[in-house]
C-alpha cells in the first residue's frame, strides 16, 4: 500500500489524532468517504458521456465478448 509499512502508518493515524483530535477523525473519514464515491460517480458518468463509439461496433463488441465468455 504505497510503500507504507504498518510503523509508518500508525503515526500518520497518531498524528492526525492530534491535529484533529478523536472526536472529528469520524467526520472527517465520512466526508472523504462521500467525496471518493462522488469522484467515481463522476468519473463514470464522463466517460459515458465522451463514449464516441458507433452503435454498431459496440453491438459487435458486446457480441464478441458475449462469444468468448
């Protein structure tokens, strides 16, 4: 996990414990939580959107992929 042996990530939590203090570290996960799932919403929903492919070839592809599995 990036590198982060478990020492190291024990005092980035003991850290963040004194910067924030125990009772925010909650509120604070839950809003990263909320932001990482809206980025991926998103994130999903752009690509849809630019998704240029021609009606034709995705039925050929799915059709393909249909015949592998």
């Amino acid at each position: 996990m990036f590198g982060l042996g478990s020492q190291e990530i024990i005092i980035i939590l003991l850290i963040a414990v004194v910067l924030f203090g125990a009772k925010k570290l909650p509120q604070i996960g839950e809003g990263m939580g909320k932001a990482i799932k809206n980025f991926k919403k998103a994130a999903t929903e752009a690509e849809e959107a630019v998704d240029i492919t021609p009606e034709e070839d995705k039925k050929k592809i799915s059709e393909s992929e249909d015949k592998e599995a």
